[in-house]
C-alpha cells in the first residue's frame, strides 16, 4: 500500500544478502515440517553472529529485512485441501513465533505470495486440467487471503502494526 511504498522510499542499501531455500512437492504442512527449521537456523545463525560483532552491526542495521513465503501450489493438487487453512495458519506461526525471532526485529514482514490463476498458466491444458486446477487454485487463495486477515488482526491487536502482507503474483502475458 501507499504507506509502505513511501516507508521504502530513499532507502537504499550497499549489499543484499539473501537466502533461498525451497523444496519441490511440499504443502504448506511440509513446508512447516521441512523448511521452518532451516528458517530458525538461519535466524539463530544471524542473531549469534551480530551479538557482539561490530562489523556484522555496521554492516547490517537489521540484518533479515524481509522473509518471502510461497505456499498453497502443491495444496491444489492435494485430494484434501480442506486442512489448508490449518495448516496455513500453522506455518505463519512457526514463522513469526521463533523464540530468537524477537531478537532480530518484530517488525520484520513476512510477505506471503498469491497463487497464480492456474486457468491461465500456458503449460496446462485448458481442460480439463486448467479449469479444475483453477477452481480448486481459487478456493486455496481464499483460504489463504482469510487466514492472512485473521493474522493481520491478530497483529493489530497484539502490536498495532501489520507485518504480514499478501503479495500478489502478475498474471502471465503471452
């Protein structure tokens, strides 16, 4: 939103260090299971190796600026997704409530990638695959968009600011 946009104004930074870590084939619940844990490892590397190093402090004002998170894909092709939004909601908070996670700024977002409408995607064909993959892709974003709002509210109860956001994915052009 316009707030944001204006807050990342003038900010610019010398480096960028990013982490990315992914695994092919996993739901929301898996990505809890199997990529949170790399997630607190890297947060716990980060905050021991600032404590106490003045360069990594100079180098780095607030060292995780952002944690991009995609889920929901392999969820429309699971034969239950009904425990989507559980699970969903799970894996936000495995995120956000890290003991350490504190330690490197409450206010870091947790920016959450839409679904891309799969009706559209060029590599699937329009029917059958695309139109069910397409309802089924419909109903999991709004599962997702529901469970970010219940967060957003919980947030603004708990903080008075929203830190988890929904990033819209562009729509393929051909």
């Amino acid at each position: 939103d316009e707030a944001d946009e204006n807050a990342l104004k003038g900010k610019q930074y010398d480096s960028v260090r990013y982490w990315s870590y992914g695994k092919s084939g996993l739901t929301a619940r898996g990505v809890n299971r199997e990529m949170v844990p790399l997630l607190h490892r890297v947060v716990d590397d980060v905050v021991s190796s600032s404590n106490g190093d003045t360069a990594a402090e100079n180098c780095f004002e607030k060292p995780i600026h952002a944690i991009v998170l995609l889920c929901g894909v392999n969820n429309v092709l699971d034969p239950r997704p009904t425990t989507f939004y559980r699970d969903v909601h799970s894996l936000i908070h495995s995120i956000k409530h890290h003991p350490k996670f504190g330690s490197i700024d409450k206010d870091t977002p947790l920016l959450i990638l839409g679904l891309p409408d799969f009706t559209k995607l060029p590599f699937l064909p329009s029917w059958p695959m695309g139109c069910i993959l397409g309802l089924r892709g419909r109903y999991i974003q709004h599962v997702l968009e529901t469970v970010i709002q219940e967060v957003q509210q919980e947030e603004m109860i708990e903080s008075g600011r929203i830190q988890t956001r929904m990033v819209r994915i562009p729509e393929l052009n051909d």
